[in-house]
C-alpha cells in the first residue's frame, strides 16, 4: 500500500475582508487578487501584508476577477451583469459594458488569445475579444440553469468546459457555437470544473451540491473516482500544479487535501473564516490561496 503524504502546511499571509468570491495570484508579482460580496476588488500584496490597490467596482457582489498581466488589467465580473476593466498601475477604468441578462459567476482568461469566456445565471457563456474593443465574438447556448464556471483545456487550449447546476459539464471548440460533448456529472448542481495533467494524462474535476467532487478520464469522460468527505456544496476543487495533491473546498468551512494518485484524503484544514468559495494557485510556487466569507489565507504547502 502506498504510504501517505507527508504535507507540510504554513500559514503565510491572512488577510481579514467581506465575503471573498474569487481568487487569482500574478504570476510575477508577489499579489493576490480577490473579488469582494461587498462590490469591491482588492489586490493584496502578501509579502508587505498590505493592500497595494482596492477598486470599487459596483454595489452589487463581484463573483469573479482575473488578471490579464499582459495588458496590466484587472477584469472583473458582478451581479450588476457588467464586466469592468482596470489598469492595475494607473486604477483607470479602461472599459465597462453589460455583458450579460443576469448575475456573471466566472471570467476564465484564454492563456494566450486576447479572448476571456464569461458564464452567467442568463444560462450563457459568452467569448470577448478585447483586441476587437470587447466585442462579442460568440455565445454558447445549451445549459438549463445558471452556468457556474468555464475552464480551457491545457492540452488543446481553443477547447474549453463548462459546469452548471443543471448538473452537466459541457465541452465546446471556441470557432463553433455548438457543443462537443455534454455528460451529466452530478445529480446535483456542479460550482466549478478544472482540467488538469497527470504525466501525460488530462483529467478533469468537478465540485457539486451533492457534497461530492468527482475525477474524470478527459478522454472517455468516465468517472475515475469520487471524492467524498465534505458535509456541504463543493464550492471549488483543483489539482496544485507543482504538487501531487488535489484540493477541494467547500461551505462545510474546510479545506481537504487528497493524494493525486491514490486518492486519499490526506489532511483536513479548517482556518475559522467560515465558509470556503475559492482556491487559487501560483504556477512554479507551491502557495495556495483560499477565498472565505471572513478573509482570505495563503498557505505554502510541501510534501515528500
């Protein structure tokens, strides 16, 4: 039998706030950025422990916000159905427009196009084209209720998933409106969906409101193996990059970690700060973030 992980898990930075949506790390700078229930967009810079940049966004929730560190942007998603870009060095607005019929849950940025997908409880996932001064480039119709979240494919990257709760997960080419493929994953709704490698092997990850999250084989879209340890909605789940370790969070208020290859729940991490919604990660670092309703925690994480 495989022996267990042996993690070594650091606080490093805890930052007290309103309810955190969203979460992504720049991949140069030592900041985190976290989109707020309140309406607000903070970048925090987790080395001086301070807030380096804060945009009041809108009144309404701002469910998600990435960076585009190629342009020096923040873009940002609400329940006002807009999407707003930032200069992150000068805070100028550089653009804002309605985007969608209903509340924006996600904004996935392609790794290399000047294209960024949004999903929306309109039931929609739209392609936005900066270089064509934010216009509209395509509309991806299909699921039955709010669409949580959209993910590109690291393998083929014009190929992306999106997870709703109607309980589906969706494949779809960037160059067709029309689906790929569609599997009913959960029998409850799904919150968020990750590809990630393996060696050579692509898998995906879902997170549902049956408290489960559940590994796929990309390529047959089979069921590897179901996670089961939450006693609440899966909020977010993902495998670290840098690490064999897959992380999943959930309203229950913990995070769980589980060995790659086996699959074992290897360690169960509660901070305090309430329910957990997002997890964020830096490529080539082994810090991972958590978004809660009282803050959020980087950790530095470590295993032999």
């Amino acid at each position: 039998m495989a022996a267990p992980l042996k993690l070594q898990i650091e606080k490093v930075f805890l930052q007290t706030s309103e309810r955190v949506k969203s979460l992504d790390f720049h991949p140069t700078e030592p900041w985190i950025l976290a989109s707020l229930y309140s309406g607000t967009v903070c970048i925090w810079n987790y080395h001086s422990q301070t807030i380096d940049k804060s945009f009041k966004v809108s009144d309404s929730p701002v469910r998600t916000a990435k960076f585009i560190p190629i342009r020096n942007w923040v873009v940002c998603g609400s329940d006002d159905k807009f999407i707003r870009v930032y200069d992150y060095n000068t805070s100028e607005k550089v653009k804002e427009f309605q985007a969608h019929e209903d509340y924006i849950r996600c904004l996935t940025v392609h790794p290399t196009s000047p294209f960024v997908l949004s999903t929306s409880d309109d039931m929609l996932v739209k392609l936005w084209d900066w270089e064509k001064d934010w216009g509209c480039t395509r509309i991806f119709e299909g699921h039955s209720h709010y669409v949580m979240y959209a993910a590109f494919n690291p393998i083929d990257i014009d190929t992306f998933v999106s997870a709703s709760l109607d309980g589906t997960a969706k494949v779809w080419n960037i160059d067709s409106s029309a689906e790929k493929f569609t599997w009913e994953a959960h029998s409850k709704g799904i919150n968020c969906v990750n590809y990630y490698m393996v060696g050579d092997k692509l898998y995906l990850i879902t997170g549902s409101d049956d408290y489960t999250a559940k590994v796929w084989d990309d390529e047959s879209k089979s069921c590897v193996k179901i996670l089961e340890g939450h006693m609440h909605n899966v909020t977010a789940a993902c495998k670290h990059p840098e690490l064999p370790i897959v992380i999943t969070v959930s309203e229950d208020e913990t995070v769980l970690i589980w060995n790659a290859s086996t699959y074992r729940l290897e360690d169960k991490l509660n901070y305090g700060l309430e329910r957990v919604w997002a997890i964020a990660y830096k490529k080539g670092s082994n810090e991972v973030a958590f978004g809660c309703d009282k803050g959020s925690i980087i950790v530095k994480m470590g295993s032999s």
